[in-house]
C-alpha cells in the first residue's frame, strides 16, 4: 500500500471519529456496554463420569410404611360395657369340707410323754351315755364342789374325769377332785382315793366337749402310728373349771396310760 493511501485512510478514520463525537451529549461519556449478568455465574462441576460395569448394583426401593391405623375414640367408663362377672359353680360341684380338726396349738403337747404322781382325791363314781355325757359329768363335780366347798376345803388341783370303761352306747366314770385334806361325813356314792399315776402320753384338746370325738380319733391315729399300745383307762383334766367356762372354751389334757 503506498503512503498516500494511508494518509487519506487515516484523515477519513478521524473525520468519522469527529462525527460520532459530535452528535454525543455534552459532559457525558460513551458507557461501555453491559455485560451479560451482574455476576458471572460458577462453572458447573463436569459432569461424573458413566458408572462402570463394576460398579455395585442399586438397591432396591424399600416399600412405603403402611400408614398407622387411626386408634378407635375413646370410651369413657361410663360407656365401657361391663365385665362378665365370673362363672359360679355349681353347688353339685363343691368339694366336700374336710372334717374339723382338733382345736390345737403348735405349741401345745401331742403325745408327749409325761408320768403322773397320785394325788388325795375326793370322788364320785357314775355311768352316762354319749348323748349327754357332759351333763352327767358336770352334775357330778357340781355335788362334789358343793360338798367341798360346805367342809370349807379347798381344791389342790384340776377337777379329773377317769374313764373305767366305754362301749358304743356310754361309759363309766370317776369324777376327781384334788384335796389336801380329807373331808368328814362322806355323802353317799362319794369316797377318798388317789387320782392315777404312772407313764402316760399327754394331749391337749381346745374347745367343746362335743368335739372330743376328733381328738380320740387322732390319739387312736398317733398310737397306731408309733405301735403303742394303752390301757383301757382315759384321763381327762380340765384346765378350765367346767362348772363356770363356755363349752368352746374349754381345755382339756388328756393322758392316755400305757401298757
């Protein structure tokens, strides 16, 4: 290109430059043009890479958890509806009660073994028949009582019942009472002995007389059990007087003589 002709290019290039100027407002200055956004927004990270044929295989989507129920509305107690009351049985049903057992304490004596020493006694013999034994019995220590009491002699101990002899219908008897002193004029029937002595078993019996019957059963039960064998005689010493205790409050020793 000859110099000329860069001159002429160059006089062109600065009219033209002049004109664009010209036809700006006065103090202002030709603002750049504004880029795209106010802030260039951060490159995304490269896509990762394809998994490869190793890669673990995913796992299967666990089901939804069933929704949980809606609980039922509350009851109040006086809506609830009553409890079955419970089945009775039938009274053919029941057992059948077992039969009493002798009124005793653990600490009282079963079978002890105790000798007896012969007392002064004031007695009066008589019969009875079961069905009102302890009538007969306490009408005889009532007339003995008052025959003591009359001599103005005073017991030395429990009031004793001997039993001579027994069979299904009734019994014989001795009523005993201890004395220290031998009274005078004896009333007919009435005589001055000693009570019995030598080795005993001793048992103790609470309650009424009634319910002497479970205690002879159970002493016939222990000597059959030990092998004893006792004399035909049985000893009754009561513990409570008779004459002024309730039946069911009795107690009575009972000493059964051994052969």
């Amino acid at each position: 290109m000859s110099t000329t002709r860069i001159a002429v290019l160059a006089v062109l290039a600065l009219v033209v430059a002049a004109a664009v100027w010209t036809q700006l407002p006065m103090g202002s200055a030709p603002t750049p043009p504004a880029p795209a956004s106010t802030a260039a927004p951060k490159a995304s990270p490269p896509p990762a890479p394809a998994a490869v044929a190793t890669a673990e295989p995913a796992k299967p989507a666990q089901p939804a958890a069933p929704a949980a129920e809606t609980p039922p509305p509350a009851v109040s107690p006086a809506q609830a509806p009553a409890a079955p009351a419970p089945a009775t049985p039938r009274a053919a049903e029941a057992p059948s009660p077992a039969p009493p057992a002798p009124n005793v304490r653990a600490a009282d004596p079963f079978g002890e073994e105790q000798t007896l020493t012969a007392r002064k006694v004031v007695t009066l013999g008589g019969s009875a028949n079961w069905d009102s034994a302890f009538e007969t019995l306490v009408g005889s220590l009532k007339t003995l009582s008052a025959f003591i009491e009359k001599q103005d002699i005073k017991r030395a101990g429990p009031v004793l019942i001997v039993y001579t002899s027994t069979d299904d219908t009734g019994f014989t008897y001795q009523a005993e009472i201890p004395v220290d002193q031998e009274p005078k004029n004896l009333a007919k029937g009435m005589s001055i002995g000693t009570s019995p002595e030598g080795r005993t078993l001793k048992f103790v019996h609470r309650g009424s007389y009634d319910n002497m019957d479970n205690t002879y059963e159970a002493i016939t039960n222990h000597l059959d059990e030990k092998g004893l064998e006792a004399k035909d005689t049985f000893i009754e010493e009561y513990v409570t007087d008779p004459l002024t205790t309730a039946e069911d409050k009795l107690i009575i020793n009972v000493f059964v003589p051994l052969k």
